[in-house]
C-alpha cells in the first residue's frame, strides 16, 4: 500500500550505537531499500542515485536488486546530494508507512560507516574545516581571490591536479573582513516606528555568509532595522552541514553542542535566530534536534529558529510590515532544495508577493550543487545535468530578475545557464535582496 494516514516523520539518528555502523546489516538495508525503489521508481528524474541505481538492475543479469555488487551499491550512495527532495516530495514509503524508507538517511549512514573507517576523502574533510579555511582564505583575500577565480589558466589546472576540484567549477570570493567583524559598524538602530518594534532577532552567519558573500546578510539586517527589530550578527561556529555530508556526525554533534549553548541564554532573553543560509537553517531546525535528540539546547534552538524569508513573513503576519514601495518586476524565485526541505512552504515566493507589482514565478527544481559535491571532477558534469531544467524554468519567460534561497545554488545556475547558451544575469542573489531593494535600502 502506498502512502500513509499519518503525516510523514524521522527517526533520531542512532549515531552513537555500535550497531548502526554493522555492514553487513548496512548492506542488506541497502538492499531492501533499493528493491523498494526499483519497483516505484518516481523519483527516476531527482539526483543521478536513481538513475544510477535503475541502470544498473535493468543491466544486471536478472535484473534485481540482488544482482548488484558492492561498487555498485556504493556508486548509488556516491550520486546522493542529500538534498532530501525524495523524502520530501517523491517517496510514498516514508515513515510511518510500515517500509520505513528514509533514503537520503540511509545515503548518510553509508557515508558514517565510511568515515568511522577512515575511508572519506582528504579533500572532503579539509573542505569541511569552513571556520579555518574561512578565515585564511579572509586573510590572503585577494591572492586567494585570483587563484581560484575561473578562467585563471595557470592556477586552476594545478588546483584540480592536487585537490580534485574542477577547474569549471564556481569557487565562492573571500571577503577581506568577514561579517561579524563589520558588525558593530553596520547594524542600524531599530526603527522606533517599525511595526515590529520590540521584536529581537540574531543574525546567525554561516560560513559562506561570514566569510564569502555578505550581500544577503547585509539586506537582512536593514529590512528588520527598518521593521523596527532589533538585530544583532553572530557567528559562534560553522553549523557543520559540511560534516553532515561526509557522515562525520561525532562532528556534527559537537558543533550542535557548542553552538546551541551559545545561543541558549540568547534565546531564554528573547531574541529569534535567522540563519541567512538555508542549510544552516536546515541543520539547526531538522538535523541536530535527531543528532542530539536528548540536548535541550538543541531543542530550544530548534523552537526558535526561523529561516530569512520565512521570518519576514512570519513578521508580516504578526505584526504588519512597513509599507513597500511598488517594484513593477518579473522575478524567477528558485525553490532552494535545504528551503524546501524544511516543510515551510515556499516563503521566498509570499515574501516577494508582498512587493505591490511585483510577479515572482517559482521552479522547483535541483541547481544540482548539492553543497561540496558539485566542485568535484567526477560530479562536475552530474551537477550541470542536474541543474539544466532548473536554469532552464528560471530563463523561459526572460525574468527581470533570478533568485535563489541557497548561496550556492546561484553561481552554479549562472554557470548552467550559460552552459545551455542561455543569458545569465550578473548576480543570482537571495530574496530578501529584492526586498531590501524595494525598500530603497
């Protein structure tokens, strides 16, 4: 039977159980997992794991799951983004269905065996360490900046040869002063006739917010102040999705441990957190609270946070917004899949319809990035592919404007779209940019 009465749900993450990481019951979870989505197949045209996957049994000699080796079940789990759009949109077997399939968490739980094994990637791991590469890559901007800008034929050549990343590949610009540190000097004083006077809010700072792009950081903060919020910007540590990706989940608890503390007594005083990056948001709301299920740091975190676009809404409803200028545009919203996967609704699209005349339009569809995974040779080629109906829904109608929840997602899908020949705009910037524009801030 497809489908279940019950509202779809996950289970906490036994991470810490010797059990979880046995491989011969990991394996034949695999395979019954597999077999399942053999005989369902709707999510053929998600990330190249299915694909992969319904290749290689229709291939196989009997054309079952049990056909499969052990490369090949690893080439499956190796194709996976984590986006989590097949829990979220496709699969009718999630829990609680009696077949229990929780796929992109199985996907992780081979990516645990393998890091508790030493077996995950030199590079994987030290492009997880974003707070330290963050900082260095801040203090040697502009030499970092040049090497690792595409098109530069003498450095990124010798950049793919020792690191594995595609030269083709987007690889986000360090700002010379990471955002937390402008802080004291560009956090305007909250509005006193903003409807939400009184309201407090932390900025929370992602790695890629922080130390690459503060373009979005810097429209929030003026869109609340001019609300009325009271805002302040912190950066306590990376959220450690990175490590999330790699099955590093003794890291990823640790980060959950450490940055909830932080924001603990911030959170007993009243403040709202905003994370200005989806993932983050993703990991803080959904992820630690299965890592560390019994944490009650974690759990009050979780209750308090709230994604940017969601939180403008959110605002808007509670307390009415300052009023916003009429902005005649077309815009093409980009449904980012770690925004998606937070069970909200599409919020970047009731935000922008709060502009008076101006016409957002959504796509729903993978950039094919999927954090890391889409700098590397291997998957470079993977993620265009997978980002083409994307970049394609998003130029159809020639939008004024393109934007896109994920920070990562915008670059690539520039670089997709110019791959198909189509127009790529200048900047894919977040939503709440469009807003801030509105406002004339």
């Amino acid at each position: 039977m497809e489908g279940s009465l019950g509202a779809p749900t996950r289970h906490s993450i036994p991470w810490q159980d010797d059990g979880w990481y046995d491989e011969t019951a990991l394996e034949a979870e695999l395979r019954r997992v597999f077999d399942i989505c053999h005989g369902c197949r709707r999510c053929f045209n998600l990330c190249d794991s299915f694909p992969i996957l319904f290749d290689a049994i229709d291939e196989s000699a009997n054309e079952e799951v049990d056909d499969l080796n052990a490369g090949q079940l690893k080439a499956v789990v190796d194709g996976c983004t984590l986006c989590d759009m097949c829990f979220m949109t496709k699969c009718p077997y999630v829990p609680p269905h009696s077949f229990d399939l929780d796929f992109p968490h199985l996907m992780l739980r081979h990516r645990a065996v393998e890091n508790r094994k030493g077996q995950t990637g030199f590079m994987d791991r030290q492009l997880a360490e974003m707070d330290r590469n963050g900082r260095i890559g801040s203090m040697a901007a502009g030499l970092a900046n040049w090497a690792t800008r595409e098109g530069n034929g003498v450095t990124r050549p010798a950049i793919e040869a020792v690191t594995g990343i595609d030269r083709r590949a987007h690889l986000p610009a360090f700002l010379e002063t990471p955002l937390v540190n402008k802080a004291a000097g560009i956090v305007p004083p909250p509005n006193p006739d903003g409807p939400a006077f009184g309201k407090r809010a932390v900025v929370y700072a992602g790695c890629h917010d922080n130390f690459n792009d503060d373009t979005p950081g810097l429209a929030l903060i003026k869109v609340l102040a001019h609300n009325g919020v009271e805002v302040r910007i912190e950066h306590p540590d990376c959220c450690a999705m990175p490590k999330f990706e790699n099955g590093d989940l003794a890291g990823v608890a640790s980060a959950a441990q450490r940055i909830s503390a932080f924001f603990a007594p911030l959170v007993e005083q009243g403040w709202d957190v905003v994370p200005l990056t989806t993932s983050c948001a993703l990991m803080l709301k959904f992820e630690w609270p299965l890592i560390e299920p019994e944490n009650q740091a974690v759990k009050l975190l979780s209750q308090h946070t709230f994604d940017v676009s969601e939180y403008v809404v959110a605002l808007g409803k509670a307390n009415g917004l300052a009023p916003i200028p009429a902005m005649p545009a077309s815009i093409a919203v980009h449904f980012a899949c770690h925004a998606r996967a937070q069970n909200m609704g599409p919020k970047a699209m009731e935000m922008l319809r709060l502009i008076p005349e101006a016409k957002p339009a959504l796509t729903d569809r993978c950039s094919g990035h999927g954090g890391k995974w889409g700098i590397f040779k291997e998957n470079f080629d993977r993620a265009v592919k997978i980002g083409r109906p994307a970049a394609r829904n998003l130029t159809k109608d020639q939008p004024d404007l393109i934007v896109s929840e994920c920070p990562l997602a915008g670059p690539h899908l520039k670089q997709v779209i110019a791959s198909t020949g189509g127009s790529a705009p200048e900047r894919i910037g977040h939503p709440i940019e469009v807003l801030a524009k509105a406002y004339g801030l």
